[in-house]
C-alpha cells in the first residue's frame, strides 16, 4: 500500500486527514471506478491509527458517493467518481462558468490588498496610524458597557444604525464640523469604504458619467469602475479640484472629491470653487460625494465649512473612525440627503444587514463622555509632531532636490523627487524596500495625467518622530545610492 503520506496539518484530525487523501487519489485516478481499497485493518496497522479512525474515514467517503461498503467485503470506489469528481482537490477549474459583468470588470483591476506585508523597518505607508495610539483602556470599558446594557438582546438591529450613536454623532459633527443635520440622515456603515460602495449602488447605473479627482483614492475610483460607470478624470492643482474643468454638457451621476484635504496632494478646495462646483452639481443633475476622510487633523489652516453645510440636497457626507481610531473597526457614517434616507437604509440592509452593534454602542459611550474628542486631540497634537519631525527630516536630508506637498492637513504628505523621472520609481521602490523601507508611489493614483517625475505618498502617523528622523535618513541614503540625483543637498 503505503499510498497516504499522513502528511497533511496536524490541526486536521487523523480521520479528516485519510478521508481528504482518500478522495483525492479517487478523484486523481489512482483508484479508479470497482477498484478495491484497503482494508481498514491494515491500513490502521500503516498509519499508526485506530481502526475506528479509519472506518469513520471510510463511513464519509461512503456518505458521500465515493466509495460503496458492504458488510464483511471490501470496500470498492463507486462507479460515481473517479478522474473529474466534482470533490477532487486535482480538478481543473471550470474556467467556461459565467461572471457578471460586474464580476468581470471587478477582476480587470488592480489588487490593492497583499495577503502578508513584509516587514519593514520603516514603513511609511499612509492610511496607517499607530496601534500605541489607539485608546485600548477607554474602549475595553465602553465595550463592557456596551455589553451590559445589552445584555438582554443581542438580535438583529436598524439597518441605518444605532439610534444612540446616530444622536451623538449628530451633535458631534455639529460641534466639530458645522453640519446640520437630523439624526435619521445619518446611515452608519463598516467604514468609508462601504459608503462609498452604497452611494455607487443607489445612485449609478452601467455608462453614467462619474466625475473623479486627478489624482484619486484608487479603491474609490474602483467602486464606480465595477459599477460600470464612465468615470471622468477632473484635474487637480494646490487648490484642489480645478471646477472649471468638470464637463459642462449632459448628465453626470456622481462627482466623487475630497474638498477638505485632497487626496493625495492635500490642496484644501477655496470657497470660490466651492461655490462654482455646486452650481455644476444642479446644472448637470448630478450628486456631490464630499469624502472628509481625515477631516480632525488640521494644523496650519482653519477650517473651511464642508459642502454639506452649504448644501443638503445634493451633497452626500461621508465620515470615519479610521483615522482616529483604527480601521479594524469598520465603522464610518454617511450623512445623506431626506430624499436618499430610505433608498440608503435599504440598500445598506441588502448589502450586510447592518454594522456591528457593540462596536456603534461603545462609540457612543465615548462621543456622549466626551472621551472621543479628547483623544481625537491628542491626536492631533501627537501627528503634528509627527508631521513636523518628517518635514524638517525630508528637508535637511534632500534640501531644494524635493518638493513637499500637503502638510497643512492630515496624516501624509506626498514628495516629489526633481531629478528622478517617473520610470525609475520602481527601482527606487524595490532598493527601498531591501533596506527595509515602504515607500509608496503616487503615480497609480492618476488616471489619464500621469506625472514624469518620481513622487512618494508618505504616511507619518504610524511612526514615532524619532522613527521618522532616522527613517528619511536611510532613505536618503538609498536614494542618492541610487545614483539618480546628482549631489546630496548640502554639497556644492
């Protein structure tokens, strides 16, 4: 015999282990329709096991199909499986069965998720922040209050979300942003990410036009590309979406732009296109999505009201606890006009019933105790050390050989590199990365206006400002490794 390696995980139970073999080498061909297996006696004597392992093996594979057993015979592979059985680990996919064309399109993008990042020394990938940040004592306790006062139901809730954490967040965002709103306009979601999927589902159809910044927050892009729109790519300049660019004739959907911080460039949209771009919103019967995606860090400007304050019948507000919390928790929110409340609650009980509800209790505990915009604070003062720690560190180790742009607001800034072309970020990547460094690139952020020189996204939030300091010194010396600049900045 000696035919079943035993090899599989140990996790896997011995009985699941010959069953899974056994199934494999029918499916294989190895035994094929009226051949004999072995006995379980003896196949117990080889493998070390107890007969009663292996009859419980045997016992599935009859259950199944594969094998027929009869008291006091051998055991014999059914005339119903062999090479091809539907089971067989060793089957061709059946590359002939049919995707939608949602699917299809889904598949003809970019990943943007790896399953193991390396890791890295100093790793200034945006969109992080610092797991030493995140408030643990405060949220265990909300949790347990949570818990508690909920200990009698724990069944299904609103779809729109919890009526607690919709009232705080109502008078949180008048508080902080100046929104005014009703509760029952907010519609809480697992993250931005799903709020923008809800607003291409309820307001998208195959072909219409969607209006996107240049450059712009790919995985939001994506969303309207495997909804099938035609997605038109609006310039962006230090000032954020350039309005006089958005075209002018028929009917557009959506304009998706980030007007508080411009991602990634961080322009902050002045009032007068402001003004300009929800005049184009009426003229061409289209919505607004105003993500504010990091909306609490502010640092050398004030504040400029966000479009929903100005208008709440085509704008579409979209929030987040990512960057003040973490992303593990998937919790963000929309606030929507009164016409869209029903369509969006219902559109957001198809796609997962609703978002977790201790973790929307818990939050509301922290809003109602004022905890969450103390922490929300210290946040802000911590990342601006962090934000000035990277700046001062770029600018002592490149000098007038980069450009920094967007360090007025959030928690990353992008780096033009003068004397590295746009068809050497690759290789600058890969060398950073042997030396333990992330760097990311900003070109797959454009669409159609690709950059001809090499520029950097680099997050700050997720290291110590010692951590930044040392890693731009390395990467420094990565860089000039390279070859690519032609002196240091404080050469002659």
């Amino acid at each position: 015999m000696g035919q079943l390696s035993g090899g599989r995980s140990q996790r896997t139970g011995a009985a699941r282990r010959i069953y899974l073999e056994l199934q494999e080498q029918i499916g294989a061909g190895v035994y094929a329709p009226g051949d004999r297996l072995p006995s379980s006696r003896a196949l117990a004597e080889e493998l070390g096991v107890s007969r009663t392992t292996v009859t419980a093996a045997f016992d599935q594979l009859v259950s199944e199909g594969y094998v027929i057993s009869h008291q006091g015979s051998a055991s014999i592979v059914s005339d119903m499986a062999g090479p091809g059985t539907r089971h067989s680990r060793q089957a061709e996919p059946r590359l002939e069965w049919p995707m939608s064309d949602y699917a299809a399109r889904l598949m003809e993008l970019p990943i943007h998720y790896a399953e193991r990042r390396p890791a890295l020394e100093f790793d200034f990938r945006y969109g992080d922040i610092a797991a030493a940040d995140f408030p643990t004592l405060l949220w265990r306790r909300a949790m347990n209050a949570a818990l508690l006062r909920r200990r009698d139901s724990l069944s299904y809730e609103h779809p729109a979300g919890s009526a607690a954490l919709k009232q705080q967040l109502q008078g949180y965002l008048w508080r902080v942003r100046g929104i005014r709103c009703d509760a029952d306009q907010i519609v809480v979601v697992s993250g931005s990410q799903q709020a923008l999927d809800l607003c291409a589902r309820v307001l998208v159809d195959r072909g219409d036009r969607v209006i996107v910044e240049e450059p712009c927050y790919a995985m939001a892009r994506n969303i309207m590309v495997a909804a099938g729109a035609e997605i038109v790519a609006a310039p962006c300049d230090h000032a954020g979406l350039v309005v006089g660019h958005l075209p002018s004739r028929g009917k557009s959907a959506l304009a998706y732009v980030t007007p508080s911080h411009q991602f990634p460039l961080g322009g902050v949209l002045p009032q007068s296109r402001r003004d300009a771009l929800l005049q184009w919103a009426y003229a061409v019967g289209a919505y607004i999505i105003e993500d504010d995606y990091d909306g609490e860090y502010r640092y050398d400007v004030k504040p400029i009201p966000p479009l929903f304050q100005a208008d709440r019948d085509r704008v579409i507000y979209v929030g987040t606890v990512s960057k003040t919390l973490s992303p593990a928790l998937r919790l963000g929110y929309l606030v929507v006009p009164r016409p869209l409340i029903e369509v969006f609650t219902r559109c957001k009980q198809i796609a997962d019933r609703h978002s977790p509800s201790l973790e929307q209790e818990a939050l509301a505990i922290l809003l109602e105790a004022g905890s969450y915009e103390r922490h929300v604070r210290r946040m802000r003062r911590s990342n601006a050390e962090r934000r000035a720690a990277l700046v001062s560190a770029l600018t002592s180790s490149f000098g007038e050989q980069i450009e920094i742009v967007g360090t007025s607001a959030g928690l990353h800034v992008v780096v033009w590199f003068h004397e590295i072309s746009a068809q050497h970020e690759t290789r600058l990547i890969e060398t950073a990365g042997a030396a333990g460094i992330g760097i990311y690139p900003v070109s797959p952020l454009y669409l159609e206006r690709k950059p001809d020189r090499a520029g950097m996204v680099l997050g700050y939030a997720s290291l110590t400002p010692d951590e930044l300091r040392r890693g731009t010194e390395k990467l420094a010396s990565v860089v000039y490794g390279l070859g690519e600049l032609s002196c240091g900045p404080n050469d002659g």
